[in-house]
C-alpha cells in the first residue's frame, strides 16, 4: 500500500507540472487570439495571469474538461453510479395490539374504499401497503409458525401483516388444551420480526363484518381444509372471492410433535426439573417416582464421577504405574525380610524350636566316678544338670523301717539301688 502511494503522489506532481505548463501556454494562445481580432479587448492579459480570475472561469472550465477526465484516470479514481439502497430499520419494538393507538393510526390512513385483485397486488403498483391476515393458535411458537408468518410478510412487495391469536377458551372447545396460555401465545407472536399487528381473541370462523374492520385485502393459511361442523371449509368463502392466499407448511416440525417428544422423554424432564428444585407436586409426581427419579439422578451423578475420575486416571496413568512399581518393590522387599529363608520369621521359628525340643528331651545320667567316661566329660557335666534323685524301694519289715529312719537322720545325700544290694549280700 505505501508503494503504491507513492507512486500516485509521484505522478500526481507530474501531472500537475504539465498543466501549469498547459495553462501558461493557453493563456498565451488565448490572449493573442484576443487582441488579434480587432483589438476589442484594451487589456492584453500578461504573460503570468492567473486562470483563477472569474473572467476566464467558463472558458477554462471547457478547454479543462478532457484534461480533468485524464487526471482522474491516471489517479485510478472511478466514479460509480449511485445506486439506491434500501433502508434497513432496525426492529427495536413489538408489534402493537389491534386495539392500540399505532394500529388504530394505521387502520385508518389505509384507504380501503377500492377492491385490490390478487394480479394488481402482486404487481406492485398498489399506493398503499396491502393488508394481509393470517391466523392460528400459534402454541410453543417454532419455527415452522416463523415461517408461515414469513410465507406471508413476502406474498406482495408491500405488506401489513395482521396476525390474530385465538383465546384459551375458543381454542380449548375447538381444538384442545395448549401448553403456553393465551397471553404467552400473544407475546410470542408480536415479537416475531414479520408481524406488524395483533389481534388478540381472534375468531374462529372469518365473516364480513371481520375482514371490513380490519381492512383486511388478503387472508394467508395453507391449503389444507378446515371443517367446520357443517362439513364445510371455513375459508371456502373467501377462496370464491379471490382474498385467499395458500400457505406452504413445513414438514418435520409441529406443536404436537414437540408435545409428542415431551410425552416420550417424559421421566428424563421430570428428572431434570426435580434436580433444579421443582417439587414432586409441581411436577404431578407420586411420592414413589419421586423417590424412583431422584435415586436414578444420585446414579448419574455418581456415573459421571466415576467418568471423571477414570479420565483423570487415564491421564494420569503413566505417573501412576511408577509409583506402583515402586511401592511394589518396596513390598517385595519387605516381604522376603520377613517370611524369606534368612528371615526373621524363620530365626525366630529355630529358636523357639531350639528351646522347645531342649525342655521337651531331657539329658543323658551322668556316669559314675572311675568309669571311663568320667574323666573325659568333666566338661561335660559341668555344664549338664544333676540327674533327677531316686526314690528308693520302701520295705515293710522292721529292718526297712530302721533303715528309714537311719536314712532320715543321716546326711541328705542319696542312696542308689547298688548299694542297697551290697548291704542285703553283706547281711547275709
């Protein structure tokens, strides 16, 4: 952009330079022809005079315009025709209600003294804007009604759109109950960009004295018939006098097939709306499905913790092995130190073992004095304990008795078997 800048400045001062050149020299030219004709002109205009002076406005103005059309081309300016554009208004209210003053003022500017056919509307060459109804029930306003009311906004070039609203009462003996009230329904539909006006209360069957009040030239709906209980179309009547414009309506989208995925999602919404706080008789609810839909909500909620958790534990997994693998060696480690083959478990089963099978075998009898053993385990019995005394053979004659006594009275020490054996010989 600054290259190209420059370039224009640049050869914008040399366009400039050649017509201060071009203008000295028809200055010139221009006054010789002057004072060659006659000599009318007392004053010859110098050499240096300006083209600025009023005098020579109108000629310089035509002998400039070839130059000024150059100009313009070599300083890539275009002019572009002007093109008039529509005005878009930018939608800052609702549509105002039949009986308010902005309709009322409406009403009656429109001239409606004169019958607009269809093919004079169509042609645009109508003064005044035509005045299109349309009607319905218009509950859970969706698009499909949006569109209707679109269909009918753009049937001629300039249209007043009126669309009436059936009450709650009317539509209930008519058709059936509706979700949304009759004031709701007529918020919906005035704050739709295509209305221009509504009538509220509207009727259900269309008569003269209806369409003369309102001024209304054309009615809008599709061409599926309405009965009436005579078995006649209510719009019959007007399609005879030409005031009948059809509609197209749009498949796949209607208010009872949105009452109908209400009915079949019916515990899901309950659900939902026992979450954000509405009580089970808000809702209709028994005290059981109450009971039922808020333990199926606690199970979702511990579902979706349970998915988050093992998110968190998928991105966290790597970690997690390595600290598993650590703590696992740690317990190997501790593991073997205690139930390995050098374990303590197993130095304190052989230690117990060790005095276990030492209190349950008693020692061997420590030989006599002179044996051959005796001499040779001296360290031995040091160590080992004194055999267990013998309780000698009790006899009950006279003779055993003394000896009884005798042994009680002598010296504590014991007498083995021997050697009551060599007294009895020696007694003999």
């Amino acid at each position: 952009m600054a290259f190209g800048g420059a370039l224009c400045s640049k050869e914008g001062r040399r366009i400039e330079e050649i017509k201060n050149v071009h203008e000295e020299k028809f200055v010139e030219r221009f006054a010789n022809y002057f004072y060659n004709i006659g000599g009318k002109h007392e004053i010859r205009p110098k050499r240096d005079t300006s083209l600025k002076h009023p005098v020579w406005n109108p000629i310089v103005n035509a002998g400039m315009s070839r130059k000024r059309r150059r100009e313009e081309d070599n300083n890539c300016i275009v002019t572009a025709p002007a093109v008039s554009l529509p005005i878009q208004m930018s939608i800052c209210k609702p549509a105002p209600f039949s009986d308010e003053p902005d309709a009322i003022l409406e009403r009656e500017r429109c001239d409606y003294t004169s019958r607009i056919s269809y093919k004079v509307a169509k042609s645009g060459r109508v003064r005044r804007p035509i005045r299109v109804y349309a009607d319905g029930i218009y509950d859970l306003f969706h698009q499909g009604h949006a569109r209707q009311l679109m269909q009918a906004k753009n049937l001629f070039p300039n249209v007043y759109l009126i669309v009436g609203v059936c009450s709650d009462a009317l539509t209930h003996s008519k058709k059936g109950r509706t979700v949304m009230t009759d004031a709701e329904r007529y918020e919906a539909v005035r704050h739709c960009r295509y209305v221009d006006e509504v009538v509220r209360d509207a009727p259900w069957e269309l008569d003269d004295e209806f369409i003369t009040r309102h001024k209304i030239d054309f009615v809008a709906h599709d061409e599926i018939p309405y009965m009436t209980e005579d078995g006649t179309d209510l719009y019959a009547w007007l399609k005879a006098k030409g005031m009948f414009v059809a509609t197209e309506r749009t498949e796949g989208v209607s208010t009872s097939d949105i009452v109908a995925r209400i009915v079949r999602d019916y515990d899901i919404y309950v659900r939902r709306n026992l979450a954000r706080g509405y009580s089970a008789k808000d809702l209709n609810v028994s005290f059981l499905n109450e009971k039922k839909f808020r333990l199926q909500n606690k199970m979702d909620e511990l579902k979706d913790k349970g998915k988050r958790v093992m998110e968190n534990i998928g991105e966290k997994r790597v970690d997690m092995i390595q600290k598993w693998e650590e703590k696992s060696r740690d317990f190997i480690d501790a593991f073997l130190l205690l139930f390995g083959r050098d374990g303590r478990l197993s130095h304190i089963w052989n230690e117990g073992k060790g005095r276990l099978m030492q209190a349950l075998s008693p020692p061997a009898s420590p030989g006599r004095d002179g044996s051959p053993t005796s001499s040779n385990s001296n360290d031995a019995d040091e160590v080992a304990s004194p055999p267990p005394c013998k309780a000698g053979r009790y006899d009950f004659s006279p003779r055993s008795s003394a000896k009884t006594k005798f042994s009680n009275s002598s010296s504590p020490q014991d007498f083995s078997d021997d050697d009551d054996d060599e007294e009895e010989h020696q007694s003999k």
